[in-house]
C-alpha cells in the first residue's frame, strides 16, 4: 500500500479539531463537540488511527530501517515537545505578569515554580516530570515510537501477536494504579503511558490485519451491538443520567476507577470498548450516513489538509488552547461566564486558530513550498 489513505486523514483532521476545542476548558463551545455525547473521546480515536498509519508506513520495513526512522521520529517529537513545553510556559507567565495580584487559571504551576526556582522547575518540564499545559500529549507519542519496533516486530509474525502483553500491562496499571504524577504539582499526570499502550497496539495490530489481508467481521450482531453500545451511553447522558441520582453519582466520579468507570488516564474498560465500537462501525459501515461522508473525503478537503499535518497543527493548538484558558478565565473573572465578551474572546480565539491551522496545512508561510495534494504519497503517523 503506496498511497495514503484519505479517510484516516479526514479523522485525524476531525480529532485534531475535536481536541483543540476541547482544551478550551472554560468555553461553551466544547459543549457541541461529540466528546460531550461519548464515553471516548477524539484523543483514544486519534491514538488508535495513530497506530493504524505507524504499522502501515513502517510495517514493511527492515528492522534496523524501522527502528532508526521510528527512533528519528521519537527524537523530533521531543524537540517539539520542548518548543511546546517553553512556548505554553512563556504564555502563562506572561499573562501572571500582566495580571498582577489577580490569580490565573495555572496559578498552581506558577506556584510550583517560584517555589522550586526557574533551573529546577525546567529541569522537570524538559526531563517528562511534569507537564505544562498539553505537552504530556506529545510525551506519550515519544513512548510509543521506542516501543513500536517491538509492536510492529510482533504484529508483522501475525496480526494479533502485540496485543496479549500489552493487555497484561493495561490491566496491571489500572488494578495496582500505576499512574505517575507530576514531579511539581504532584497531579497525576492525565495520559499515561502503561494504560494508553494498550489503545495505541490496537490500532498497530489493525494496521497489521489490514496489510496480512484479514477481513473485518461483517456481523449485524456485532454491527447491532456496537451500535447500541454506542447509542446507549448518549441515551444515558442525555436521559437517564439527568433522572437517575445514582446515575449521576457514577459519571460525577468516572474517572475514580477503573474496571467499572470511565477513567481517561486509566483508559477504563468501558471507555475502552466505547472506542473500539466506534472504530469497528467505522470500518464495517462505510455507506452510514456520516460514516460514508469521511470514508469519501476528498484529499483537498480541510479536514484531509489538517490531518496530513497534524504533528505541527496539534503544537500550534496546544499552546493557543492554554492562552484562550487564560483569557477566558480573565474574561469570566471581569465580565461573567456567559457574557457577550467572554464569548466574543472565545470566538475570536477559535476561529483565528482554525484559520492558522488551516494556514500550517496548506504551508503558507515563508520559505515554504505549497502544499500540492499528491494522489499516491506514503502515509505517515
């Protein structure tokens, strides 16, 4: 397989939309995304097609080839990383100087900071001790190309040979919680690594039955029964949940456990099937409606664009997300929450950033070549 495949494009571009809004925290336009409606959100689905494009672009070649262009990948992820970390940084103590006394929305981290002293504090940042805004996104990528030459190794001997240890060292993590935390803050850190290892071999394993030729199950039992796993937690959010206290009380404390709630950082079981129901009807229903709609995205569309670029987009994003917090956070503070300015600062922020996100996709800057669509070019994660 030569040439990229512009469905996974289209998610990727959705997912990187879905996620950028989402990190707006403090906005009202997170509450239209279809994460407010899901178990899982876009990060599990843009982690699994991760895994999809990796196995997929690198599962055909020598392993030395493999682990030196999966390596090379890992080492710019960390520089990207590192600009990410310093940018975001930067950003949140420019806006804790400008607004003197009053307390900003990372107040805790500029907390941490002055108390631990500048050399200490990025000695953390810089080292994957803590995190600073979305920068732990980017470390768990980092993990996952040193870990995928083993993954790919496994997978290319059969398809399914990758997934038995790394569902031994998901259910170890969420059983013993084996999550680590920030070195400053002390929170734990919202992504980690042992649990998501998991989502990530799914989509690699795949990618691999994709390549090794093994046919998705086209069973209207399955079909009926991820459908109606997938619509039964929107009919719970949306019904049960509003009338049901004990309801409540379980999505209040979701992410508190593992087995039987929705924990993101533990990548609970319920999430988890939640994703892989969404990826199989994805996969076994292309002519649903919507389903059919990505399936024939056209590669010049915008969400291809983002997709094709979207280690650069998601950077750009995670920084501007946690300056749009702390503008909105200034905003709710002077205006109120649901004020005409507070929502003018969050609309300005969204759509100037898709604007620029678009911008990076299509390469318009400086020195830049222009970003042709190309019918056959390789896939890359």
């Amino acid at each position: 397989m030569t040439g990229r495949i512009h469905s996974i494009d289209a998610v990727r571009g959705l997912c990187l939309l879905n996620i950028f809004i989402n990190h707006i925290t403090l906005g009202f336009s997170k509450e239209i995304s279809f994460s407010k409606i899901g178990l899982s959100d876009a990060a599990e689905i843009f982690v699994l097609i991760s895994g999809v494009s990796t196995y997929l672009f690198y599962g055909t070649f020598q392993i030395e080839v493999m682990t030196r262009g999966l390596w090379g990948r890992a080492i710019k992820l960390y520089v990207v990383n590192a600009a990410v970390v310093l940018l975001t940084l930067i950003v949140i103590m420019v806006i804790d100087y400008l607004t003197g006394d009053l307390d900003i929305l990372d107040q805790d981290l500029v907390d941490a900071i002055q108390s631990n002293g500048l050399n200490r504090s990025l000695w953390f940042m810089f080292s994957f001790q803590q995190s600073v805004g979305y920068s732990v996104v980017l470390k768990l990528y980092m993990y996952f190309m040193l870990l995928c030459p083993a993954l790919i190794w496994l997978s290319s001997r059969m398809w399914w040979y990758a997934l038995p240890p790394a569902v031994l060292i998901w259910a170890m993590a969420g059983q013993f919680d084996l999550v680590s935390r920030n070195s400053l803050t002390g929170e734990p850190f919202a992504l980690t690594i042992l649990p998501w290892t998991l989502i990530f071999t799914c989509g690699i394993a795949l990618g691999a039955a994709i390549k090794q030729g093994v046919r998705v199950p086209q069973s209207r039992l399955l079909k009926g029964l991820a459908f109606a796993y997938v619509l039964g937690y929107v009919v719970f959010v949306t019904l049960i949940m509003p009338r049901w206290p004990a309801a409540s009380d379980w999505f209040a404390t979701r992410n508190d456990h593992f087995w039987l709630g929705g924990s993101k950082t533990y990548q609970s079981p319920l999430r988890l099937l939640h994703a892989l129901s969404l990826v199989y009807l994805f996969i076994s229903c292309p002519r649903a409606l919507l389903i059919r709609l990505l399936h024939q995205a056209d590669p010049r569309s915008i969400l291809c664009r983002l997709g094709r670029r979207s280690l650069p987009i998601f950077a750009f994003g995670a920084v501007v997300s946690v300056a749009a917090d702390e503008a909105l956070f200034a905003a709710h503070h002077f205006f109120g929450a649901k004020s005409l300015p507070s929502i003018a600062v969050e609309l300005v922020f969204v759509a100037l950033s898709i604007a620029v996100m678009v911008a990076i996709a299509d390469r318009r800057w400086p020195f830049q070549r222009s970003n042709r669509v190309v019918a056959e070019q390789p896939i890359a994660p």
